[in-house]
C-alpha cells in the first residue's frame, strides 16, 4: 500500500528528475497533458503551471495516491496506465517513476506512439537502480530463513527494471519518433539516522510491509539496517550520499 506522506519524504530528491525530464519536452501550447502515474500530485501541478491553458489529465493505480492528489486540486482518476488510451487532443504524454512498475512498459510506450498524433511527445523516466546495493540488501534479508517462505515469490524488482537507454532509442525510433535517450546517476545527500531505509521504505520496501505482519516488519527492518549502513555510510558531517540511477526517453512522434 502506497503511503504519500512517506514518498513524499524526499520531495525535493525525488522531484529532480521529473524537472529534469520536463525540460526536455518542447511542446508549447499543447492541449492535453497527461500524467502517467501522477502519486500524490504535487508534481502533476507543476504541469498546470508550465501550461496553463491545458487540459491535465491525471491517472495512477493507487487509490491513496489519487486521494492525496484530488486533496491538492488535482483531477486524479483511479486506473492502471496499461489501460490508458489517448484521446485526440493528447498532445503532451508523461510519465515520471511509473512504468517501470509495468513489466511490458516497453510494449506500451510503443503502442502510444502509434496511437497518438504527429507532434505529440512521450516522456518517461524510470529509476534503474535494481542493482544497487540497496536493492541487494533487501534481497539478502529476504533470503534468510525465517523470512524466505514469506518472500519468496517477491523478486524485489521495479518490473523489469530500466533497460539501457539504446533500447529505447531503438523502439522509439522505429515506432516512428524522433527520441532523445539517455541515464543519469543522481548522487543525492541525505541526513538522517538511517535515510536510504526511509526512502526505500516508500518504494522497494512496499511489497515486503504487505506481506509482513508488524513484528516481522519490524524485524526485517532491524535486519536490514545495519547492512544499509555499511553500504552507505554516514560521513562525519551526517550526510549519507545514495547515488541513483534513472533512465530517460523523450520521444516526438513524426
């Protein structure tokens, strides 16, 4: 179950790449702008800001997501993205930190392209950080015995995870776009006693909270934290640097 209150946690961290992904989009007076997995919203109103005279259409699959969204003033509808169709006046597609949640993203991003108008952009940025430590931390927790059977069937995974930003390229491209691909690794700096438990505790950490009851979640935690640690030490200063890769795709369609 999505929490926003702790997604939003990292706010300003977690918003740099959506930013970083807008510039690149060049639309100017588009019609309708849709946001692809909106979360809580609070970025889906910088669309509005950006273009004021749009229609924005917000969609995501949680329904705590859409509430925190529809308490900032944001239309928000209740739908999974595999489903969403465009309608005719969709000029501008984005989606920041959704599809990778989708093993067949690539298989859609396609699909929207040819389903939507020449000069309609699609951008996208997904985390690609399945091989962090972090990640790896999680999986070694989850292997011990007493929490193995539990978790076995969770593959701690976003999806497929990103592929390397030439797949994309490639797709887009022949799927009739013109396409800027590439990654970036954020190095964020955190504070906090133990920031990259909070912050993953929002994401990765989802699906291990809903299998667990409170002590077993409480104990996972206990388990995983000092691993964390030791992946990413605290510096003197009290900053904890958590480098985090992204992938990006901005296509035009032709």
């Amino acid at each position: 179950m999505w929490d926003p209150d702790i997604y939003l946690a990292f706010a300003d961290q977690r918003a740099r790449p959506f930013y970083d992904l807008l510039s690149w989009v060049g639309a100017e007076r588009p019609r309708r702008v849709v946001d692809l997995g909106c979360g809580p919203g609070n970025l889906t109103l910088e669309l509005g800001r950006r273009w004021p005279e749009a229609v924005i259409e917000a969609l995501d699959s949680s329904p705590e997501m859409v509430a925190a969204a529809r308490a900032r003033g944001v239309d928000a509808t209740l739908a999974d993205l595999r489903d969403w169709k465009p309608q005719m006046d969709t000029d501008v597609v984005l989606s920041n930190a959704a599809v990778q949640w989708v093993t067949e993203h690539t298989e859609l991003m396609v699909r929207w392209a040819r389903e939507l108008a020449p000069g309609a952009w699609i951008a996208v940025q997904m985390p690609g950080n399945f091989e962090s430590p972090a990640y790896a931390a999680v999986r070694a927790v989850a292997r011990r015995e007493h929490f193995a059977k539990t978790l076995r069937d969770i593959q701690f995974r976003v999806g497929m995870a990103a592929h390397p930003p030439a797949v994309y390229a490639e797709l887009m491209i022949d799927a009739g776009c013109r396409v800027d691909a590439w990654e970036t690794t954020y190095l964020h700096q955190l504070a906090g006693e133990h920031p990259v438990l909070d912050w993953i505790t929002g994401t990765a950490l989802l699906p291990v909270r809903e299998r667990l009851d409170d002590e077993g979640w409480e104990k996972f935690r206990r388990e995983l934290t000092p691993l964390l640690a030791d992946a990413y030490p605290r510096r003197p200063d009290g900053i904890t640097f958590f480098p985090f890769r992204r992938v990006f795709v901005v296509a035009q369609v032709k």
